[in-house]
C-alpha cells in the first residue's frame, strides 16, 4: 500500500501530520530494530498530538502537550530501536542532533545493554538533499523536509509505503548509503 499526500502552501493540510503522527505511533507499539532519518533540514518539531493525553497509554510519562521528534526518537531507543539520523552540514541542523545525542546519553548509563555509539549515529553529508524516514516497518519520503514548516506549512508531496518490498528495499538502499544500523 502506498499513500500519497500533496499539499499547498495556502491551503496547507493536517493530513500530512497526522500521516507521520500515525506512522510514529505505530512504530511505538510495534518498535523496528533500526531506523534511519534522513532531512536535508531537521528540527525538533511537534510529530505527535498529545494534548487529550490520547497517546497516555502508549508512553505514560508524555505530558499533555505535542510530543517533539526528539521525544518520540528517544522513547524508540528505549525501546530498543537503533537510530540513524543523517542531515546536512548547516549549522541550523545541529541543535536537533545535539539534542538527539543529549537524550541517548541520559538513558545510556540505566537502559542500554550496547554501546551508544550503536544505539545513535548522527551524520552530516555535504549537500544533502534526499528527504526520508525509514523503518523496518514503512518508508515516508518525499519533499518535505522533518521540520515544523515540512510538517505543516510548506507546500509538500509525501508518500507513506508500506509493502514488504518496498520497505526492504529501502531499508537496502540507507544500509548502502549510510552503513547498517546493526540489529
């Protein structure tokens, strides 16, 4: 199954948000062993609407307010997922792995049964274009960008992929680029 998601820019769309909002929750119940996120521009922007408390049972320490990237990517590795973020070389990027990195090292000294260094990876690629979240669970791709603006102002076309095969050859593709996030 694949599903496509366009928008504009004047009549921007919460389809695009609750598209990610889904896919992230999913991955929260059923957690992959590694994950790539791969944004030309990547911000800790709001991915998940807690402020009814809905998402309470999922992860009981969320308070009633949006949930940040960060705080859904730190509850993945948690989880036990590995986690494999790849942005551009703009200093704008930095603040989210500086963040990303502050989380891992606050559960590493309680939770993690391996090294860091392979529960996180973070990397920079000169010029870095390519935009995407892949799991071993589904693949979202396309022109938006994992910020506020790609979430919900921008004019943007995202493709939510959930076949077996195509996952798979996703997941080929970021081992080949950006090395195996082992399992």
């Amino acid at each position: 199954m694949t599903r496509l998601v366009s928008t504009t820019s004047r009549q921007a769309s919460r389809e695009i948000g609750d598209l990610v909002q889904s896919a992230l929750t999913a991955e929260l119940v059923y957690p992959s062993k590694r994950l790539w996120l791969v944004s030309a521009w990547i911000t800790d922007a709001s991915v998940i609407d807690n402020g009814g408390g809905e998402f309470g049972q999922l992860v009981p320490a969320w308070p009633e307010r949006e949930i940040r990237l960060s705080e859904v990517l730190g509850e993945l590795l948690v989880r036990g997922s590995r986690v494999h973020i790849v942005t551009n070389t703009h200093s704008a990027n930095g603040p989210f792995a500086h963040a990303m990195e502050s989380i891992a090292e606050s559960l590493a000294d309680d939770l993690f049964q391996f090294s860091l260094d392979e529960a996180l990876t973070t990397m920079e690629e000169e010029g870095l274009h390519r935009k995407r979240l892949v799991t071993e669970q589904f693949v979202i791709w396309g022109s938006m960008n994992f910020t506020r603006s790609g979430l919900q102002r921008n004019a943007e076309d995202v493709s939510l992929q959930v076949e077996t095969a195509e996952v798979a050859r996703a997941v080929n593709e970021m081992e080949q680029l950006y090395g195996a996030v082992t399992a």
